[in-house]
C-alpha cells in the first residue's frame, strides 16, 4: 500500500540544502495533495554566546523580520509550483526538539523532510547534526534530503 501523507514539515535554515529541501517537499506535496508547514527555528542562545550576550531585542526583531520576509518568498513559490495548502511559521528555541518533536506536535505532521546539513564538519562534531537528532527522535516520519551536488 503506498504511504500518503497529509501533512509535511519541511524545516529550513537558508543553508545550501534549503532550496533542494523546498524543491521535493514541494513536489512530495503535490504528489500528495496534502498540506505544507515550512518552519524557520532561530536559535537566539547562539548569538547570546557568540556576542557576549549583547544581543537586543532590536537584533532579534530584525532577525525575526527578515526570516518572515523569507518565509514568505518560499510559501509563493510553493504556491507557484502548485501546492494549494502552504503555511509559514518561526519559532525561537533548539532546533532539535522543536523540529523533532514539539512542532509535528502541535502541527500533527506525518513527514519531516529535513536537509542533511547545515554545518560544517567541525560544527557537525562540536554540536552534532539537527539531522541526525531529528530522524533519531521525530514522532512521525523523516526522509533526510541531500544537497544536489551530493546526489550522483
């Protein structure tokens, strides 16, 4: 019996995989006729750390601002493509979790579909991989995305 899913997160980070992610969670959804959650997480502890804990409100409402411009030029591209039911959302905290588990949760997702990586190999093994964590602790499915390049 083949699996039909109703609804897909697809997390994005603006990392090089983001476009390969959006293009086939584009297309799963289509196939599907089902709806799309894109999610943007923005980890605010990374840039307390990294600057000192300088970081104002100010910084984080502009972050913020220019992730729901983002978001937005993704959602009409989804529509663009086809997709009839798309949502945007932002949500601040670790991304681990909240991708895992707290938003498909919330949101009753039956596929993640997640990039490989968003980080380096050095920052893969100083904080391990959104990725790794998410297909090992999801609630519902995951399929893990490649960045074209990567895919022979």
């Amino acid at each position: 019996m083949l699996q039909q899913y109703k609804n897909i997160l697809a997390p994005i980070d603006g990392s090089k995989v983001t476009d390969t992610v959006l293009k086939k969670a584009i297309e799963v959804a289509k196939r599907n006729d089902t709806h799309l959650d894109i999610l943007n997480v923005l980890e605010v502890n990374q840039f307390s750390d990294t600057y000192g804990g300088a970081v104002s409100g100010d910084v984080i409402y502009k972050l913020s601002e220019d992730v729901q411009k983002r978001l937005a030029e993704l959602k009409k591209q989804a529509e663009d493509a086809g997709v009839k039911d798309v949502s945007v959302h932002v949500r601040f905290g670790n991304p681990k979790p909240v991708i895992a588990t707290e938003f498909p949760k919330d949101h009753h997702n039956e596929l993640i579909m997640i990039g490989s990586t968003g980080l380096n190999a050095l920052e893969r093994l100083m904080v391990g991989s959104v990725a790794t964590y998410v297909s090992r602790n999801a609630v519902c499915d995951v399929l893990v995305v490649k960045p074209e390049k990567e895919i022979k």
